[in-house]
C-alpha cells in the first residue's frame, strides 16, 4: 500500500517509530473519539456555538495529522478555522466531508494494520 492523503503510511510509522501495536491501539482510541468530536461538532452548528465547533475541530485536526490522515486533517482545519471566525453556518457539508474522509482513513489504515499481521 502506498502513501495518500487519506492515509500517509509514512507520517504514520515515523511518529510512533515505527511501532504497529502503538499505531494500532493510537487508531482505536481515535475510533472512539471521532463519533463523539463530530456530534458535538454537529450540535455546536446547530446551536451556533463557533467555540465548541473551533475546538472539537482542532483536537480531531492534530490526532489525525498525527494518523497520517492528511486529508482529514485538512478538513478540520477548514472547521477549525470557521469556529475562530465565527462563520459556521456552511459547516454542515464540511461534517459530511470529515465523516467520508475518516470513513476512507479508517479502511486504509485498517487494510494497512492487516497486511502487516
């Protein structure tokens, strides 16, 4: 499997020096976090609360960014940056976008773990 902005192998393995055990479980935690993050992300839009949307949205950003999964990552900082400005009326398609990007990050990296088993 080679490297994209759904799932950067590389960035992946450097940050947990190469440990698939750790990259595995680090993913799982995520798993579990990414529902919650982007239904409070969801009701911060609904509410009109850009703080609640500017900071669910940076902590998916940085554990993403720290996956590999650049592309998610990237969506959250669109996110992110609409909560700082307190522009969060177009956010919704953006959710949609973050939940097919993690859904593509999380069948890659799952393959990937697989493959290396």
């Amino acid at each position: 499997m080679e490297d994209s902005q759904d799932f950067m192998i590389s960035e992946a393995l450097e940050r947990v020096d190469g440990d698939l055990e750790m990259l595995g479980e680090l993913m799982g935690m995520l798993a579990e976090e990414v529902p919650v993050r982007i239904k409070e992300m969801r009701e911060a839009v609904e509410k009109g609360d850009p703080s609640v949307l500017e900071h669910a949205a940076h902590s998916l950003k940085s554990a993403f960014g720290n996956l590999g999964a650049m592309t998610a990552s990237g969506v959250c900082l669109e996110l992110e940056k609409r909560g700082r400005t307190k522009v969060i009326g177009d956010a919704s398609p953006l959710l949609d976008d973050l939940e097919t990007a993690y859904n593509r990050f999380q069948s890659l990296s799952t393959e990937y773990l697989a493959e290396q088993s």
